[in-house]
C-alpha cells in the first residue's frame, strides 16, 4: 500500500513541485529552460506510468480554457502574422497537457492543492535567495537603498516582482490561517525578492491581496465584528507598512512610488504603455470581433513606437489579438472558477479561500504584465480547476 501511495501521489507530487520550481528558476533562461521542459514531461510520464485514470468529465472552466485554445487555433486563418499565431499554438497544446496531468495529480484531495501552494512558497524563496547570492547581499542593499532595481540577470524584472509577490502573498495567507510563525519569515524572504525587482504593482498586488484576503475572511460573520474585525486588520497592515516604510532600507523603494506619481504626467516607460493602450484600443475598435490573430499585438506596438514587443497589458492583449470572444473565454476561466472558490470560502473553506486569493492576486497583475503565455498562469488555473472540481464533486 505504501509503494502504490508513493507511485500514485508522492512521485507525481514531488514533479508538480520541481516543475513550479523549474518555472520561478528557469523560464527566463535560454540555457536552462529545457530543465522546466523536461520536468514537465517527466511530470506527465509519471502520471502516465503510474496508470492515474484521467478524469475527463470537464466542468465549466475546462470547457472555456479547451475553447480558448481552439480560438487560438482558429485565429491562424486571419492573423497579420501567421507564424507568431502557429507559435501560440503549440504553447497552448503544452500548456494543455500541464493543466490537464497538474489537475488530475492535485484535485484528489485539498491537502494535496495545499501542498502545491506551498511549493509556490518554497519556489519564491529559493528564487529571492538565488537572486541575493547572484548580486551579492552587499549589492543588494545598495541597490535597495538607492531605489536601483536588481535581478535582470537573473529574471525579468516585472516578472520577478510577480513571483515574489505571489509566494509572499501565499505566505502571508498561510500564517494568517494557521499562525504558525515560520510563515512569517517565508514571507519575508520573497518580499524582499519583490524590493530587488523594484515592481510598484508586484507591491500593490501585495497590497490589495491581503486587503481582499481580510474582506473574504469575514463574510459570514456578524456584520458589527465584521466591520470591527476589517477595519482593525486594515489598520494594523497599515502599520506595518508605515513602520517598514520609516526604515532606511525603504528609503528606494519609496523613491519608486514616488515615482509612479510623478510619471503619472512624465516618463519614457509610462508614455509607452499609454501609448500601447491606445493604439491597442484602436486595433479593438477595428477588429472587435475576431482580433488581429493570437501572438499578433506586435502589430501595434510598431505602429506605436516602432519595435516588436508585448502591451504590458493581459486585458488588453486579449482584446487585440483574439477580440471579445477570446477575451471572454480566457477570463471566462477565472469568471467561472472564482465562482466556485468564493462559494466554498464563504462557508469558510481554508483552501478555497487561499486559492480565491492566489486568482484575483493573478488578476490584478493583469494590468501590467501579459500573462497568457506563462507557464504559471495555467499553474495557478490548474490549482483553481483542481479546487472547483472538488466542489462540483460535492455538490453532485
């Protein structure tokens, strides 16, 4: 019985969290990407091995996310640039079979959704410990202190923010639920991963996560404790921001947000994304239905600016390559699993509540990161499927 549990949970398990791992290490790195590959398929050939029966009774958000990926596909016929859409493609059939061997490893049992979020905690650490003894922890704090962002060579940098924010998020929601003091710490490593990046949103991600995380935490609680209990953990977070804020280590970071005001008016990187939402927009109104073609925005960021990249803007990249209709069933995913995640948090469902958190936390970084080609995007759908599964199972 044992060797059966270690072929059918432990083994596959332990590759769920190598591949998270792999991602927050690798996915930027020419030289070592072929290290997440590997463990992804190593993922799936132990799943395959171990003779898991696949559970093909696709609920709501399978459905969507399956449609999404046949839009993607159906786009080639129309695209501006056929190659870049063919690329989208074949992502979208790996991200696909992640989703599909993730879901069936994870979605047997809470405990093991828990133990994938851990791992996102564990990934997030090892990245910020990776990335201070790259620079070095003298670097680091100079950079720090000076408001310099640091980790380029170890990550882009925006990206770098989203992953530390992530596991510090999850980490902090760990020790509100179980206040075990390790967590603690395990949100400090990664928060300081989130000052290196510099990242003003990976901080308002942060920020606006645990917000929600106390919101969601009282609904069903007497409204006069709810409203005492909210706004005395608003005040308390607040404080210790405030606190932290005071240090002279914050002194860049301060200097950051500073900044984010004053590019309110001003500022290269600003301009740019001002600029990308607007033709952006544009190419929407010209194409509202059907979109220029999955992997296709490019198109607007040369007309904006001249030179080939992404709009820095999920919502806004759906919009323009795939139109209303792919914009719909992508965050038809997040629509519908929230849905269920939420039910289940407000009957006070730890896990659904962490995984209702982790989502929203995804979406907030919509606005500045394009995240539907990340192979963590379809991590964190596969653990919000794995979640809603286990709630369509109740209730039928």
């Amino acid at each position: 019985m044992d060797h059966k549990l270690r072929l059918y949970v432990y083994w596959p398990m332990l590759f769920v969290g190598l591949y998270i791992m792999a991602i927050y290490l690798f996915d930027d790195s020419e030289s070592l990407y072929m290290i997440a590959n590997g463990i992804f398929f190593l993922l799936l050939f132990f799943i395959l091995l171990t003779g898991v029966r696949f559970n093909f009774k696709p609920i709501t958000p399978e459905i969507l996310l399956v449609s999404y990926a046949g839009w993607i596909t159906l786009s080639m016929v129309w695209a501006w640039d056929v190659s870049a859409t063919g690329d989208d493609v074949v992502r979208q059939i790996l991200f696909l079979c992640l989703w599909l061997g993730i879901v069936n490893v994870v979605s047997r049992d809470r405990k093991y959704i828990v133990a994938t979020l851990k791992w996102i905690v564990v990934a997030g650490t090892i990245l910020t410990l990776y990335l201070i003894a790259h620079y070095g922890f003298g670097s680091y704090l100079s950079a720090v202190y000076s408001g310099t962002r640091i980790g380029e060579d170890v990550l882009q940098l925006n990206k770098l923010g989203m992953y530390t924010s992530t596991a510090a998020i999850l980490s902090a929601l760990f020790f509100l639920e179980t206040k075990k003091f390790q967590y603690i710490l395990l949100t400090l490593i990664p928060f300081l991963g989130m000052l290196g990046s510099g990242s003003k949103r990976a901080f308002l991600m942060f920020a606006l996560s645990i917000i929600l995380y106390m919101l969601l935490k009282v609904q069903g609680q007497g409204q006069k404790y709810r409203i005492i209990k909210l706004l005395g953990g608003v005040f308390i977070f607040v404080g210790i921001i405030q606190l932290l804020m005071g240090s002279d280590i914050f002194g860049g970071v301060l200097g950051r947000f500073a900044e984010l005001h004053n590019t309110l008016e001003s500022g290269d990187s600003h301009f740019s994304r001002m600029l990308f939402l607007q033709y952006g927009f544009q190419s929407f109104l010209n194409h509202p239905l059907l979109g220029l073609g999955s992997g296709n925005s490019h198109a607007v960021t040369i007309a904006a600016l001249g030179w080939k990249t992404y709009l820095h803007n999920n919502y806004m990249e759906q919009l323009v390559n795939l139109g209303i209709v792919g914009f719909v069933l992508y965050y038809g995913v997040y629509f519908t699993i929230l849905k269920r995640t939420f039910s289940l948090a407000k009957n006070n469902d730890i896990c659904a509540r962490m995984v209702t958190i982790l989502l929203l936390s995804q979406l907030i970084s919509d606005i500045a990161v394009t995240s539907y080609n990340l192979k963590f995007t379809y991590v964190v759908f596969a653990i919000g499927i794995a979640t809603a599964k286990l709630y369509h199972h109740k209730q039928v």
